[in-house]
C-alpha cells in the first residue's frame, strides 16, 4: 500500500478507534515498515524479553520478512499495516516507538498516545527540516504527520537537543537524551569469530577485523578505496600477511561496487547478511568511513577510524553539514593508498585524545539505555 493510500485510510479509521488506546500494546516500527532494524529493532527485543506485562508488536509490511521473523521470534510478534484491521489494530495501541516513518500516516495521532521517535543516529548530516533539498509540500507534511504527533524524540547528548528540536521543528522540552537502544550490544562481550564465522563458514584465520562502511551518494555511485596507486593484489596481499579481515558495508543500491573487491579476506556485509550492525560494531577493531554517522556510535569502542572523504566538497556542499566535518571525525583521511595501509597497521596518540574528545561531545550515554527508556515510558503511562 502507498503511503497516500495508508494516510487516507488511517485518517478515517482513527475516527473508528478506540478513544482511549490501550497503554499496554507497544507498537514498533522502523524503516517504511518494511524493514527490522535500528533502535526501534533493540528496544522491541528489550521488551519482549523483559517486560511481561506489555504487549509488543512490530510492524513488517514486507510478507517474506515478515514470515522469517515469525519463524524465528513467534507469529504473535509481527504485524502488517496494509489492511484496515491492521491499521485499526495499532491505532488501539496506546504507545509507538519508531526510527524512521510511523506505523501509519495520519494527522492527530499524538494526541491519545505516546509517540516516541527514537531515530537512528546522530545527525552529523542536516535531517528533516534542515534538509536544503527538502521541497516545500514535503516541509508541510512532515509537520503535520511527523512533528506534531511525536510526544519526544530522543537523542545521544545535551549538546545535540538545540539542533534535534530545529530538526523537527519541536519544543526543546520534548527532546530526550535517553539514548539509543541499538548501541546496548556494544556494552557486553561479543565474539568476532562466533559472529562473523555465523556469516561466512569459510572465512580464513584472522586476528584483526576492519569495517569499511561508506555512505550512499545521491549523484552518483561511492568510490572504495579512492587512490590513485590503489592495487587489489597489494592489498590482498597485506590483508593476508596480517591475518586481516574487511568487510564492505555499502548502501543495499550500491552493493555492486564492492563486488570486484571481494575475495578470500574482503567479504561483503550488507542489509542481507546483518540487516543492522551497530549491535556489533564493537566485533571490528577499526571503521572505515566518510560521512556516515556510523562512526559516532562506533567511538563507545574507544578503536580507531578512518576517513576517507575523497568527494568531500561535491557531497558537503549538497547534503550541508551540522558540525564543521574536520573538527569532528577524529581519524587519519589518507589520500594515498601507502598512507591508507600505514593507517591500517598503526595510530598516532593523537587521534586517541581527538576521539575522547568528539565522544564526550556527541555520547553522554555510556551503558545500556533500552531499561531507562521503558522506565521512563511506564511512568508517562502510570500518570
């Protein structure tokens, strides 16, 4: 169903719905309802193992996705949207958790119910609002769906909720630094070679790991490893005489540019081989990057990074940044592939102080957040 379709029909059903939502029925829901990732993801989990007296769901529209996850956690647990008893089901819930879109689309929802953005990142990027491409009608909409139903959204630091509510165009008071569930993972022990052997049996032994997770361009395909003297057999052969691993993560649309790169020791992880990774960020002893904010997360490991924003100005200039790019990605940004490889085996201490540095500006959440969260909704509810 179309979201035009989805907001028509919610828009007479939630005339029909029950005018006091039951408290108790959490719904969940993430990327266009399609897709079983960010916190909304790790916050779902929270509850359907610890929390007996709620009633969680999570809304799957994808039939396939849905049937897996069904498989796999329980029937009970995942719904659809598309129907009008699935619409009419989650308006009857009394709170909503989302990262990105809404269970579904209508004017008016937050007015009988808890809404709870819970987002996906630290804006690095402008989002909603301050996005320069954002078109006038898309402004108008995402005000009146987005902005005026959500009760709070929530974000990692103080420093951070001036430029969240401009974002949303929402009151400071209702931007809560409570954290992101997703990031618990990264808080306990996790083993590289159970994970990633779970992904790919065959892999080779290893002793250091790398994710290499650029961020999707809109104007054209990214550039991996973006050196002029770039040679894939050096690099294999380095991979291999340090027992390294890489791993590509590129957008799902982009997932044919890693393809010549693959081998023995660099292997593809996209949407289909972990559908979200921050839960196991803290597996790769060092981040590859540009501009994703992937690696806001990635610094509660205290490991390295890298940087490689080879496009920086053609991607800054159109997509406009919230924080000055430089003072903020505390990383070597080599721009020849010795320095890239150096970079790879060895740190300078510098980067040490410059992470704790950007860390203490954008994570105040330093332990496991999903209990706090619920704590704090189950008070909202009790009131």
């Amino acid at each position: 169903m179309s979201k035009i379709k989805s907001l028509v029909l919610a828009e007479f059903l939630k005339h029909l719905a029950d005018k006091k939502p039951d408290p108790h029925i959490w719904i969940f829901s993430s990327t266009d309802n399609r897709h079983y990732n960010y916190n909304s993801r790790y916050l779902f989990e929270y509850v359907k193992d610890n929390l007996p007296e709620i009633t969680p769901r999570f809304v799957i529209n994808d039939p396939n996705l849905r049937a897996e996850l069904s498989a796999e956690y329980g029937g009970q647990y995942f719904i659809e949207t598309e129907s009008a008893s699935g619409i009419r089901y989650v308006l009857n819930a009394g709170v909503w958790f989302t990262s990105a879109g809404l269970p579904a689309y209508a004017s008016g929802l937050g007015k009988n119910r808890l809404i709870v953005n819970l987002w996906h990142g630290v804006p690095l990027k402008k989002i909603a609002l301050l996005d320069p491409n954002l078109k006038k009608m898309s402004r108008i909409y995402f005000r009146k769906i987005f902005s005026e139903n959500y009760t709070y959204v929530l974000t990692t630091s103080h420093a951070l909720v001036p430029l969240m509510a401009k974002s949303f165009d929402i009151s400071e008071d209702l931007i809560k630094v409570w954290g992101q569930p997703r990031n618990d993972g990264m808080f306990q022990p996790n083993d590289p070679a159970l994970i990633l052997s779970g992904i790919y049996p065959d892999l080779p032994e290893f002793e250091r790991t790398v994710l290499y997770a650029p961020t999707f361009r809109d104007y054209g395909q990214v550039r991996l490893f973006p050196f002029d003297d770039f040679d894939l057999n050096r690099m294999e052969a380095f991979l291999e005489e340090h027992k390294m691993l890489l791993f590509i993560r590129t957008h799902i649309a982009e997932q044919g540019s890693a393809a010549p790169y693959l081998g023995k020791r660099i292997r593809f992880l996209g949407n289909e081989q972990a559908e979200d990774v921050t839960g196991i960020l803290n597996i790769f002893d060092c981040l590859i990057t540009d501009y994703s904010s992937i690696y806001i997360d990635y610094l509660l490991t205290d490991k390295s990074m890298i940087f490689l924003p080879y496009d920086r100005k053609e991607y800054l200039n159109g997509r406009g940044m919230n924080f000055d790019y430089d003072e903020v990605t505390p990383g070597p940004k080599p721009d020849t592939f010795q320095s890239f490889l150096d970079a790879l085996l060895t740190e300078d201490s510098h980067w040490k102080t410059e992470r704790d540095r950007v860390n203490l500006l954008f994570n105040e959440i330093h332990e496991p957040c999903s209990a706090q969260i619920c704590e704090q909704i189950l008070k909202k509810i009790q009131q």
